[in-house]
C-alpha cells in the first residue's frame, strides 16, 4: 500500500511536470523580448534527469549571436540555489555559463553559450586526450571552491541515495521479481551500502560538482564549460572523478581509467599515488555507490515523471557495477544481486520498449 501511494504521488508530480512543459511558446516570447530579436532559432538540447528543458537558440540575422535558454519550473527545481552557484563558481573562475537575464516566478533563464561539443562527443576522437586533460584540471580548480552556500554531502544524503535502487529499480519498476530480490538480498544491500558510504566519508572532503561527467561538459577552443552545477555540495574528494571516469553514458576502458585517475592524483593536493590500489577502491566504492543511486534515479525518472529517455542506460550501467562490483570483497553479494538482477531486468525493459 505504501509503495503504491508513493507511486500515486510521483504520478501527480509527473502530470505537474508535464502540464508546465507541455508549451514552450512563453519561454520562447520571452527570450524574444529579452534580446530584442525576432528572428530566432530554437533547438532543443538532451533531455536530461531532471524536470528542465534547454534550447540553443541562435540569430537568423547574426549566427554569431547565441545563447542557451533554460525552462526550469520553480516548483520543482533548486532555481534560486542554481543563480547563487553560478555566482560562486564564477567567482572562483570556474568557467560556468553567465545569466544574462532571468525571471524567476516562471523560471525561465538566459545564459551564454559555452559551445555544443560535449565530452561524449570527443570521445573516441582525435580531441579526446585533450578535452579530457582539460576536465580533470577544470576538475582539480572546482575542488578548491570554498563556499557557506554549498552544504554537505552528509551521511544521510548519502544513505538515501543508495536506497534509491531498491526503491525505485527493484521494488517499483520490476515488481514482484524486485520485491524477492530485496528481500532474499536485504543483509548483502546494508553491507554493501555500510562499505561505499564508509570510503566516501573516510576521503578529504571537498567542493563536488556532484554529475561532473560527458553530457555536462563542454569542450570548446581546447577549454572545459561546467553546466547543471546547482546541486554542488562538499563531499568525497574522489566523487566528480569518479563521475567522469565510470560515466553513466560512456564506458572507457579500465587502462584509460587508470591513466586519468593516477593524472587527477598525481596533480591532485589532497591525494598521492602512493598507493594506487588502496585509491583505486575507494574511487571504485564511490563509483559503485554513484551507479547504484543513477539506476534507480533512471527507474524513477520512467515512473514518477513519465521520461522513459534514461531507460537505455540502465543495462549498461548494471553491467558496469557487474564487472566493479566483483572486484572487491565487500561488494561481493551485492555482484551476486546485479547478477541475477540483470535477466531479469532485461526482460522488463524488453517488455517496455
């Protein structure tokens, strides 16, 4: 019954979502309005997990005239904190967008255009090495960010993050598979959550953009453009490394991995690579817990605000935590979970599709 009126609730929030950004002719008229031209081109940018729309809207006048306009509904997103963080990091020199104009009761932003090269999009090319020597020194820069309106990532936080996956993936999306597997797994989920919380909490605590991966930097003109920043905390040091490294939406392969995370410690001054393997599993803890909580924020984004978008990212992101979590002994039985988790959820997802 519970879960049931959770699932009610979070199909209300999707139908709020859905009635606010069903039209986007006011943000359109607005950004009109604010730079006084009439003939402007809108392009929608990814979809993302969140409930904001992006577009790329250019001059048909002046190409060179660009901007990204941001449709974020302030009933259901962190608005005020985005506008304060871009401050922040600006501050810091942290090459963040500039607003340039805003209108908060609706939630409608305007900023400068950082460029619309991704970093999943250098991958696998020419430009890789450099645009991804470019975020890991961007990366080292955001750590040193001191701010009082960045809060921390504490224990809590991190536990319902976790919690997210039985939540939402195993109880809510596959059901009655899901429900068995909970309980049949319930001790080796306490177990496994206690040891990733533990490493994250055990490492220097700093400045963590929080979603530091391919789809949130640009690279332009051999520099990194930091986006969706607004939910900055301080916390583990090998978080936002981990994000690019063990990316949801790409796979590098475990030597590449290796390299740019002995080059993140190497120019890092809270860490040293003087024992590597003892990093390498607290980053892989930090990636595993991370994953987990993507996996069941992908299952809710399907479920409470009806974007099936992420849906294709679940797999691989299981079998990602499939190959991590068998490497370490105290994430053994969750490696046994995903395992029997992984039929099973292919066969969902078959089903949806």
């Amino acid at each position: 019954m519970q879960n049931q009126k959770t699932l009610l609730s979070a199909i209300s929030t999707a139908a709020l979502y859905n009635r606010l950004m069903h039209d986007p002719s006011a943000l359109f008229n607005w950004c009109t309005e604010v730079t006084q031209d009439s003939d402007l081109v809108f392009n929608p940018l990814a979809v993302e997990a969140s409930h904001r729309q992006f577009f790329r809207l250019h001059s048909n006048t002046n190409p060179n005239r660009r901007w990204v306009a941001m449709d974020s509904p302030p009933e259901l997103e962190h608005n005020h904190q985005f506008l304060i963080l871009a401050k922040v990091f600006a501050d810091h020199d942290i090459p963040v967008p500039t607003i340039i104009d805003k209108d908060m009761a609706r939630g409608f932003m305007l900023m400068t255009d950082l460029g619309d090269l991704d970093l999943a999009q250098t991958y696998a090319s020419p430009v890789e090495e450099a645009a991804l020597r470019a975020a890991v020194d961007t990366l080292i820069e955001l750590q040193a960010v001191q701010s009082r309106h960045i809060p921390p990532y504490d224990e809590a936080r991190l536990t319902m993050e976790f919690d997210l996956f039985e939540e939402w993936m195993l109880r809510q999306l596959l059901g009655d598979a899901g429900n068995d597997l909970a309980a049949k797994y319930a001790t080796a989920l306490a177990h496994t959550k206690n040891a990733c919380i533990a490493a994250m909490l055990a490492q220097p605590q700093v400045c963590v953009h929080r979603d530091y991966h391919c789809r949130n930097l640009l690279f332009n003109q051999g520099q990194i453009g930091v986006v969706d920043f607004q939910d900055a905390l301080v916390g583990p040091g090998l978080y936002d490394i981990a994000s690019l490294l063990r990316d949801c939406y790409y796979q590098h392969a475990e030597q590449t991995i290796d390299y740019w995370l002995d080059y993140f410690l190497s120019r890092s001054p809270l860490f040293n690579t003087n024992d590597f393997a003892a990093t390498k599993s607290a980053f892989d803890h930090t990636a595993i817990q991370r994953q987990i909580k993507a996996v069941g924020i992908f299952a809710r984004l399907h479920l409470r605000d009806a974007k099936s978008s992420h849906l294709r990212w679940i797999t691989p992101v299981v079998r990602s935590l499939i190959t991590s979590t068998g490497a370490y002994n105290d994430t053994q039985d969750l490696h046994q979970l995903l395992g029997e988790l992984l039929p099973r959820l292919e066969d969902n997802l078959g089903a949806i599709s």
